[in-house]
C-alpha cells in the first residue's frame, strides 16, 4: 500500500509570498512548526531564502543566521526536517543539527558539489524543476510540451544525482508548479502527473496558496485553502505522495479522505 506525506512550510523570510515576515523571528518559527506537527505534519520544510518570482538572492550568512536557530528548536518536534536551500554550506550545517532531507530548488544546478555532501551524508534529497532563477523565471515561461520537457529535465538531474553516488531510494522529485510555469503549464502538469511518476521516484507537489489558483478563482492568497485542497486531492490521484502546504490540517483531511476513497494510499510518517 502505497504511502502519503504531509511536508509543513516554515518560511523564515521576511519576503515570501504567503507568509513573509511572519515567521522571521526564531520563537515564532518554531512554534508554528510544532502547530504543524499537531496539525499532521510529518515533514518539516524550513527555509531562509524566498523563492518566489522576483525574489532576491539572500547571502549565506543572513540564511544560516535565520534557519539555524529554527532546526535546532525542532529537532524534537516529533517530525523529519527538510532544509529547503541551494547553498551547500547551509546545507551541511543544517544536516548536522538534525535535518535528513535537502530540497533543493536548482536540483544542484546552482552548486553541483551539493550531490556530493548529500550522498556523504546520506540525506534524503528533493530535486526540482525551475526554468531560469526566482528573478527571472516567471518572465515569459516557454515549453515545447511542459510536461516531457519537465520529464526529461528531472531524469536527467536524477542520473547526475546517482551518478554522484545519491541512492535511487534516496531521491523524490518536484515539477516544480509555479517555479517558471503560467497558468496552462501548471494545469498540464497537474493533467499529465502520471507521466512524472512513471519515473519510479516519489513526487513531491506545492500548489499551496500559489498564484495560478488567484488565476482561476480571483482570491487572494490567504483565501486559497480551496483551491490548494482541489489541486492536492487531484495529484493524489495522478500518484503523488509528498504534499508541500501551509495549511497541514485542512488539507491532511482532504487528502485521508481521498486516500481512503482510492483504497490503495495511505498516510504514515516517511523512512528518510
């Protein structure tokens, strides 16, 4: 039977989208990772470095000095910690104040040498699909076919990985919804999710809150929930496992629901 994970955003950012600036002081990042673990959270996702379209390059200092403090309040929080960067150096300190999971939104290409201190370490990695960097990504996004050029880039990044000596087992995969994508891409990517998981790794989704749902349903992005559940529920049936949200309750129930009315998912804590 198949298993699903419920991945809890922590951004501590005085700049993403949803939650910029909430969550920026280490007492209050920490607390609202524990308000996910009670909500459901297995995973938690935590962040120093805004990603969103347009945003700015923070400097390794300023992101350790935002996310250190974080990890080591969550280390007994009672869930997995993802280290959501693309800087090895945050990287490597992160995994040893507890993280086992590097979601990394340039899947290495930003620091190829990142494979490498994943595989010594032998953390849990997330790669995923980006067109471009978060300042120009959203500028015109263009494909052949959204989705076997997606395809085709997380194969390729999933050989590099192994091929730097990353366990296959170790490795979940991101198309990366909103990450250099409009409207039409996102759609084609959630329709044709199916083609992604016959990579054979798990996929990890975040359509949480995004701006593609304020397209179809004119809400702002604290009025997203419903459309974010609708995406999620729709994924799970296409095959994906990992759900990266902010509201981990709400939308934990929908997915139990759904998993149950599938018969073949199932929702319990990750072997990372």
């Amino acid at each position: 039977m198949a298993q699903f994970h419920l991945m809890g955003v922590i951004n501590v950012t005085p700049d993403s989208f949803s939650d910029g600036g909430a969550f920026i002081e280490p007492d209050a990042a920490i607390t609202h990772g524990k308000r996910l673990v009670a909500e459901g959270a297995d995973i938690l996702d935590i962040g120093g470095e805004s990603t969103r379209p347009g945003a700015d390059p923070v400097s390794e200092d300023e992101e350790l000095w935002r996310v250190m403090p974080v990890l080591e309040g969550l280390q007994d929080a009672g869930a997995k910690l993802s280290i959501d960067t693309m800087k090895p150096a945050v990287a490597k300190a992160a995994l040893g104040t507890g993280a086992t999971i590097v979601n990394d939104v340039t899947a290495f290409r930003f620091a190829p040498e990142m494979a490498g201190l994943v595989a010594e370490s032998g953390a849990t990695t997330c790669l995923m699909h980006m067109l471009g960097e978060p300042r120009t990504m959203q500028l015109n996004p263009t494909y052949d076919d959204v989705v076997s050029d997606v395809k085709a880039f997380l194969e390729e990044r999933l050989n590099f990985a192994t091929s730097e000596g990353i366990s296959e087992e170790k490795i979940w995969l991101d198309p990366g919804i909103g990450f250099g994508k409009n409207l039409e891409h996102n759609l084609e990517l959630l329709r044709r999710l199916d083609e992604l998981t016959a990579l054979g790794r798990p996929i990890v989704i975040g359509t949480s809150r995004k701006s593609f749902l304020a397209k179809l349903t004119c809400r702002d992005v604290a009025e997203r929930l419903a459309g974010t559940i609708a995406t999620n529920v729709l994924a799970l049936e296409r095959g994906a496992t990992i759900f990266r949200v902010h509201d981990v309750a709400e939308v934990g129930d929908a997915l139990k629901v759904a998993a149950a009315t599938v018969g073949s998912l199932t929702w319990t804590t990750p072997s990372t």
